[in-house]
C-alpha cells in the first residue's frame, strides 16, 4: 500500500488522501506505559485556513494544507 512520508514531521504519514498519526508508547503521570494507536488526525480550521495541528519537538503546530502538500512531494 503507498504511503507518503511527511518531510519534516517522521511519526505521521498520508494514505489514501488521509493523514495519520503512528503508533507510539508513552508514559502517563503515574510512570506506567501507555500505548497509544495509530488514528487518524481531523482537519481543522485557523485565520480561515484548512489545515491539521500536528505535533513536532513537543509543540503542537498548524500546519495548512497548502504547506502539507509541499512537505509531502
């Protein structure tokens, strides 16, 4: 199945016109791991423009959907 890689942003990826979040392990405030799936990210609305909140170095970031599809070329 193709997938495109999201350059600049390695845990997600786009198939099937959709973008998705990989699965990742994380730990919760009481120090136990948590897994969490890969799911799908919403897209959103900012200033009138359609884009996704992504997340890169801790920090949730706007991403529109102009710029997401020059990343993914």
């Amino acid at each position: 199945m193709p997938t495109h890689e999201i350059k600049g942003f390695p845990r997600y990826f786009v198939f099937e016109h959709k973008l998705y979040r990989k699965a990742y392990k994380t730990k919760s405030k009481s120090c136990k791991w948590q897994y969490r799936n890969e799911r799908e990210i919403k897209q959103t609305f900012k200033d009138g423009k359609t884009g996704f909140w992504m997340v890169k170095y801790n920090k949730r970031i706007f991403v529109s959907t102009q710029k997401l599809k020059e990343l993914s070329k």
